[in-house]
C-alpha cells in the first residue's frame, strides 16, 4: 500500500498557492479507495474519508487533516 502511495505522491501537481494545503498523493489515494467502494461524487468521497478517518490517519500523512468540499459561509 506504501509504495501505491509513494507512486501517487509523484503524480505533478497542477494546482498552486493555497489549494496545495492537502498533498496530492492523499487526496489521490482518498479518491481511490472511495471510487472502488463506490464513490460517485466529490461528496461521496468526503464522506467516505470521513467515515474511514481513523485509516487514512495511520497510512497518510494529512497535514491539515481529511479533504473537504463544503465549506462554512458565515452568517452577516
């Protein structure tokens, strides 16, 4: 499993500035592992890190912790 994630940390990045905070080869991975338990959308994919975060801390790296799509807007 290592080495698939050593391999998905080498995959270039295309994103620059703040949206790198989450490394690529752990977003990669994330999407993987839900993709094959039958992810279908961006949310499906949060949740499902979400719901194996325990995993995903052991084997990743995370450095600002499980990918996101929703964001909180606050209120004025």
């Amino acid at each position: 499993m290592f080495i698939l994630i050593d391999k998905l940390e080498s995959v270039p990045d295309p994103r620059s500035g703040n949206a790198k905070k989450h490394k690529v080869g752990d977003i990669l991975f994330m999407s993987i592992a839900a993709a094959v338990a039958g992810a279908d959308t961006w949310y499906d994919i949060e949740d499902y890190a979400v719901a194996h975060e325990d995993f995903f801390r052991k084997s990743l790296e995370l450095p600002v912790g499980i990918i996101s799509t929703r964001i909180s807007i606050p209120s004025q």
